[in-house]
C-alpha cells in the first residue's frame, strides 16, 4: 500500500491532475525537513500539507477535521492512559 494511492484524510479526495496526494509525516517535533516515522504518516492533499507546514498541525486538524474524527482520536487517547495507568498498578 502506498498512502499517495489513498483517499486524503480531510477531505476524502484521491491524487487527480490538479492535487496530489501526500504522505505527510505527523508529529515531528524538529519542524521542517525533519521527518518523523513512517508509521506517522498519514495521506492527505497536497495543499493541506502546505498547509500543517505554515500553520502547524494542530491548528490544521483542528480546521480540517471533522468533530467525530476529532472525538475518536481522544477517545483514542484515553484508551491508551488508562492501558498504562492499568498496567502500573498490577
């Protein structure tokens, strides 16, 4: 599977003649030309990426994202604080 091949996450769009799809690498703490791993990369549209670059990924995502998709990631999220908080009490 190659991410440029899949739908934008924002938006829903495939890679077409006049936007491209890309496999945006998310959370890099060092900024630009730091890449993260490949296990954070999700696809999206090329001009969202531009996009994150400029205003960063947490204002981008809190723009771009649908409510649910948001809800599901903190949901997410407590998941996995409750895993370890489980884990360090046995």
């Amino acid at each position: 599977m190659h991410l440029r091949d899949e739908p934008c996450l924002f938006t829903g769009m495939r890679a077409s003649d006049s936007e491209s799809v890309v496999a945006a690498h998310i959370g890099t703490k060092g900024g630009r030309g730091i890449k993260g791993p490949d296990k954070h990369a999700i696809p999206i549209a090329n001009h969202i990426h531009k996009m994150m670059h400029e205003h960063g990924e947490a204002y981008t995502m809190r723009k771009m994202l649908p409510d649910y998709m948001l809800e599901l990631m903190m949901e997410a999220y407590a998941e996995k604080l409750y895993a370890e908080w489980d884990h360090s009490i046995r």
